[in-house]
C-alpha cells in the first residue's frame, strides 16, 4: 500500500483514539505525600475566569491538544483571549469542535495547498487563508457557525494596528467578519499578507501583544488560565540581520511595525518573566509543554506535529486537578 495511504490511515486511527471522549475521572496527580484527585465535571457551569491563548504558527498544536481535554470534559471559560494561532484554536473552542484545530493542521501537513513555499510564491502568503476558512477545509469540517455566534463565552481576538502600533481587540463576528479579523490577527510579519478591515491595515496581533494577560486584567478577570506553545525557560532572540533588513522594506510605510519587530524578543521575554512572576505568586495558572519539541513556523512533519498534540493532552490531563484547586480558591 502507498505509503502516504499508511500515514493518513495511522494518522486518522490515532486522532479518532485521541478524540474519544478522553475524561480525567481516574486521574491522580501524587505529589510528595499528597495524591490529587478530580472527578470529571460533569455539568456545563462557566468558570469565571480569563483563558489566554498564546500564538505560535504550527506550534499552537499543543494547545489543541490542551483544549481538547477541556471541551472533552465540559472546561467553559467566560472569557478567552487569543491572539494569531492561539486565536484559530480559540474559534474551535468556542463551539465545542473537539479535535478540528488537529485533524486540520496534522492531516494537512503535506498540502502545499493549505500551506509552504508554494504558497508563499504564487499567492504572497505562507499560508492560504481562504482555503482553510472556506472550501475544502470548511466543507471537510464543518463549523457550526451558530454555535459560536450564541456561546455565552466573550472571546477577543488580538490583531496589531500597522499604523498606530498598537493591539486591537475584535469581539465575536459573523463568519465572514470572523475569519477576516483570525486572518489579521495570523498574519505572520514577512511570510503572510497584511489585511484591511474598515480601511485600517493590520498584521499579526502578537507582534504588539503576544499573550494577553494584561487585556485580561483590564476587563477584571483576576483569575488566569494561560496555554503556552514553549516550554519553561525557552525565550525569544533578536532578528537576525537580514529578516530585520527586510522588514524595513516590506514596512516602510508603517515605521511602528518596524520598531515593533526590532523589539519584539524583548517585548515576549518581558512578558514570560511577568506570567512566570504570576504564576509563582498564584495569580495565574499556567499550562505549557513540560518537554521541549522542535516545531517549526511552517511545520511538515506529521509525526512532530502528533508529538506535540498528545504532549498538550498529557500536561492538560495532569494539570487538571491543580487547574481546579487554583480556580476554586
């Protein structure tokens, strides 16, 4: 048998094990003397809280492993905020799409497509935005448009403003509306278009607010549950050179955009210090992978991506019991 025929089938296989209602009601967690343990929430009671979504291109595979878990076990948040690849897995979130962000990104991996140098070439864009929101992903799997439209979970969208600098939040749309504004807010600085919305041009919404804790803050949600795409310690570096000398051409005409990415690691590593400060002062509740697995922007390996998806279920499933503890302080 075709060997990419094997793939699809395995791959298929491991996505239906994955998605089959995967509770925690037998999960322990043993710490020290101490063994914590939750039965599964069984009713659909909103946690008043804030779920921040950090972005990642393909990396944000591990946060649909962790949202999985949560839609699998009836975890609503009143509020979720997202910005780029974290908003994408947020809109399947919402109307309770268990393991669409998944079967997408790792069944279409290899689709030139949907993504790569392919698409960078013809259309000027890495990524295919209309054949991901519209035909055939749309017809592949289909998006229960009124389910997310009368979800009583506010969810913003962060896109970055190339004129001013400065992070927009979009609230729920229609369809058309919705996947205009995720389109903005992923629009990868150098390898995505930049995208109009009412005359105004806007890019990427975490070149200018990468995790929105601080949104999160000011709209009073006090309690935080933040989903990471890096591991403990894994910071952002500086732009090389000629990424740095290309985006001055490419933005010439939005210098705030270029001043944005000059200073971006050090925007992104300033915020970790803050989630990490949080988390140890109990102020948030922070999810992220508790092993290291190279990911890349434009990811093709299926086999990486399936990694990184069940790593995102097993820290979900075991952080459960304390995710709890904390919310229920």
């Amino acid at each position: 048998m075709n060997k990419k025929i094997v793939l699809g089938i395995n791959l298929i296989i491991a996505l239906f094990l994955a998605c089959a209602n995967h509770n925690y009601t037998d999960v322990k967690v043993i710490e020290g003397n101490k063994t914590l343990e939750i039965t599964k929430n069984t009713n659909s009671e909103m946690i008043n809280a804030a779920l921040v979504l950090e972005g990642g291109s393909l990396r944000s595979i591990y946060t649909s492993g962790v949202l999985d878990v949560f839609m699998e076990n009836n975890i609503e948040f009143s509020f979720v905020i997202g910005v780029s690849a974290g908003a994408l897995n947020a809109a399947n979130y919402i109307p309770k799409h268990i393991g669409r962000s998944a079967k997408i990104n790792i069944l279409h991996s290899n689709d030139s497509n949907y993504y790569g140098i392919k698409q960078f070439l013809f259309k000027g864009s890495a990524f295919n935005f209309n054949y991901l929101f519209y035909s055939p992903i749309k017809d592949l799997y289909p998006y229960d448009e009124n389910m997310f439209m009368t979800s009583k979970q506010r969810f913003l969208i962060g896109a970055t403003d190339c004129e001013t600098g400065k992070t927009v939040y979009f609230e729920k749309h229609n369809y058309k509306d919705l996947v205009q504004v995720l389109q903005a807010s992923s629009s990868i600085p150098l390898l995505c278009k930049t995208v109009n919305i009412d005359d105004k041009i806007y890019l990427d919404g975490s070149i200018s607010d990468p995790i929105g804790i601080r949104k999160a803050f000011s709209e009073g949600f006090d309690k935080q549950v933040i989903i990471l795409t890096k591991s403990f310690g894994n910071n952002k570096t500086a732009w090389t050179k000629f990424p740095r000398f290309l985006s001055r051409i490419r933005y010439r005409k939005y210098p705030e955009v270029i001043k944005l990415l000059d200073n971006y690691s050090t925007l992104y590593n300033s915020l970790m210090e803050e989630i990490n400060t949080m988390e140890n002062e109990n102020k948030a509740f922070v999810i992220r992978p508790s092993r290291e697995v190279k990911i890349k922007t434009i990811e093709r390996d299926a086999r990486r991506l399936i990694d990184f998806y069940f790593l995102g279920r097993e820290d979900a499933l075991k952080s459960l019991p304390k995710m709890y503890e904390y919310l229920n302080q």
